[in-house]
C-alpha cells in the first residue's frame, strides 16, 4: 500500500510540474541514439576545408556554395525541430551546370587519381592514393611537355643489397630508390630525369676528410649492417668512402638527344616571374635519401616542384649538418619556359662551417637549434662557393 500511495504522489507530481516530466523522460532516452546535428556541421565544414586545401589556384572554391547551404540547412534544423521530418521540397533544386570543357587550356592530368582544378575543371594537383605499398604518379602534360613524379616506399633488403654492390659503400638509411622526376619534351624526345641511384653514383668513394668523435665506431656499424666481412679488404672498402653522402648531382639527360646543356654563367633566373602569385597547376614535394649520419647531423636530397600555366620551376637540394663539424648545401635549379621551350639549369655549391653559421644563428634567432634544421634559413646565410649556369641550346651538326 505504501508503495502504491509513492507512486500516486510520484505521478500528481509529475503532471503538475512539467520540467520534471521531460527530465525524466530524457533520463529513460536510450544513449546514443543518434548523432548531434551540430557534430554533423563541424564534419561537413571540416570536409569542405580539406576540398579547399588541394585547391592553391582558387579564392573562391565552387564547394563554398553548398557548405554554405549546409549551414543554412543546420540552422534550419536547429530552431525548429519540425524541420528534420519535412521533405526535401524545402530546398531548392540546385541548377545543373554545364560541364567545363578542357580544349582552349593547353594542360591536362594523365593521373585520374586526383582532385579537380579551379582553373578549368582537370585534374592536376596531387593526391596521394591509399595503397599497399604506398605508390603514386602524379603527371600532368602542358603543351609539349610532360611531368611526372613517382612515389615509391624505401627500398626492401634484396635492393638494398644490390644497390651496395653496384655503388661500393652502404647506401643511406632511408632512402627511397623508386622515386623520382621525369620531365619530357614530346616533339623533341629531350628529358631530365632526377633519381637516388644516379645522385648517390656521384658519391666519391675517396676519404671524405670529415671526422667526429666517434666515426670509426660508426664506420664499423655500417660495415656490419652492409653484410661485408670483417677483413681487411671489408674495412678498405668501407672507410674509402665520403660518409657523408655528398653529391654534386644536377639531373640525368638522355646523351643521344639533338639537344644539350651550354654554360652560360651570365644568365639569371627571372626572379620577377618567379615571384608572380601564378595559379599553381602541379605541386609535389618529396625525399629521395636521407641519413642521420649515426646522430651526428644529417644528409639529405630532396626534390620540390611547382608548375604554373606558363613555366616550371624545379628544385633539387642535397643538404648536410655535420654537427660541430660543417654545413654544406647543393642546389640545382631547373626551369623552362613552356612557350619559348626555354630550359634554364642553375647549379650552387655553399659551404661553411658550423661554428660561423650557429654564431649567426644566435644573432637572428632565439631558438638557434630549431634554424639549424632548416635548410631554406642555413642557404640564406651560406657563402655561394660556385654557380654554374647553363642552357639547353640544339647541337651544332657538323
């Protein structure tokens, strides 16, 4: 009985306090019973910004229309409960655009694996594809010119193996021997290629002349891991290499072509070119070795590409830190002017070393081990030992 009276006090109480009634009825709400719209409108917009970021040639992406009316939608749905059961007749049907067609730009995507440029609506700027193992050749064709960047994983044992024997010295750490750049001229049969194996054949196998406190016990490491035996022919071998990775590398040409490269050091890029805010068409940026040089520093190449409507500029840099020791840096720069079929090849060598440039350091910066590991500031402050520029000129026929 005494229950049965709590129960009537329980129900009188809830009919005359209807605060209490709806909390109670939230308290029975089955957790999880579905997702928050606003949760709904933080994915979408977050969505939307991942679209806009693959887009660098657009202020205004075509998407901003429909997260737009995403939000609207979701404040719609916000102030009246009501506007999540009616119909779709409540928005507006979108109008069909025409399809943007591709025959008056002289580019187009030879990856169908990418995200759609602003420009024209053809597929151009990288987008790595999810896969096992990781691999993706982004290509784009402008005019007469093809590029195309190839993305491979590190190398397995057997070609780590192989690489050894055919360049006689351990190999880097990581390096990632499948990747690469290829640029074509296709009415002309010229190209440049830029890969690891060829940067690392310009390795000298002489005694670099660079010393830490413990290289023999690191050289000895290397030798190990190299699989070469402990003899006196192993050590030889081993130690009559720069261990530092040091090339001098400006890119692979084929040698049978009607074209070559003619020094001419008088020649300047176009900076003023260089620095327009151009749309840019094709980007990619990639590591093509890189060694920590057993915590004693780094050595690294490394390749950055950008092509725009009208010109292509390529950088490829080898950059070393031998800690206490030195910093070096090799720059070579390639570009071409896709109308004039202008091909400019800039090649730098700076150097200095680490005491000089870890002084300015701490002159510019309150964090002088953070600009240390940053080759654009060490090759703004590196003295220019050697330039050499050349031009790609047609061979004269005897």
């Amino acid at each position: 009985m005494s229950d049965n009276g709590q129960g009537q006090d329980q129900g009188q109480n809830e009919n005359q306090n209807p605060d209490v009634k709806q909390s109670n009825a939230e308290s029975r709400r089955p957790f999880g019973s579905g997702i928050p719209i606003i949760q709904v409108n933080q994915a979408r917009e977050m969505f939307q910004s991942t679209v806009r970021a693959r887009r660098p040639g657009s202020s205004q992406p075509r998407d901003t229309v429909t997260m737009r009316e995403s939000s609207v939608i979701s404040t719609r749905s916000l102030a009246s409960p009501m506007a999540t059961q009616r119909p779709n007749t409540m928005m507006s049907p979108r109008p069909k655009m025409k399809p943007k067609t591709t025959q008056n730009h002289p580019h187009k995507s030879n990856n169908p694996n990418n995200p759609n440029c602003d420009h024209c609506g053809v597929v151009i700027v990288p987008s790595p594809v999810a896969s096992l193992p990781a691999k993706d050749d982004p290509s784009v064709t402008i005019g007469d010119w093809t590029i195309t960047t190839t993305k491979r994983p590190i190398l397995s044992s057997d070609e780590i193996d192989e690489w050894t024997e055919k360049l006689h010295f351990p190999i880097p750490e990581m390096i990632f021997g499948n990747s690469g750049v290829e640029i074509i001229n296709n009415s002309t049969n010229w190209w440049i290629k830029f890969s690891p194996f060829h940067a690392l054949s310009e390795v000298k196998l002489g005694d670099s002349g660079l010393r830490v406190s413990y290289s023999e016990k690191w050289l000895n490491s290397k030798l190990k891991s190299s699989q070469i035996s402990n003899t006196e022919e192993g050590l030889q071998f081993g130690k009559h290499w720069d261990w530092s990775y040091t090339t001098l590398y400006k890119g692979t040409t084929n040698e049978d072509s009607d074209y070559e490269f003619v020094r001419d050091d008088d020649y300047q890029l176009p900076i003023d070119k260089l620095s327009r805010r151009d749309p840019i068409l094709f980007y990619d940026d990639f590591i093509l070795f890189e060694d920590e040089l057993a915590d004693n520093g780094i050595s690294i190449l490394s390749i950055k590409l950008r092509v725009m409507a009208e010109r292509l500029l390529l950088l490829c840099r080898f950059f070393l830190r031998v800690d206490e020791v030195l910093f070096k840096i090799v720059d070579t720069r390639l570009y071409i002017e896709f109308a004039e079929e202008l091909v400019v090849r800039e090649w730098k060598y700076m150097e200095d070393d680490y005491k000089t440039v870890l002084n300015k350091c701490k002159m510019n910066s309150s964090d002088p081990k953070r600009s240390l590991r940053d080759s654009n500031w060490v090759g703004s402050v590196l003295p220019l030992k050697e330039r050499v520029c050349e031009v790609l000129r047609k061979k004269e026929t005897a």
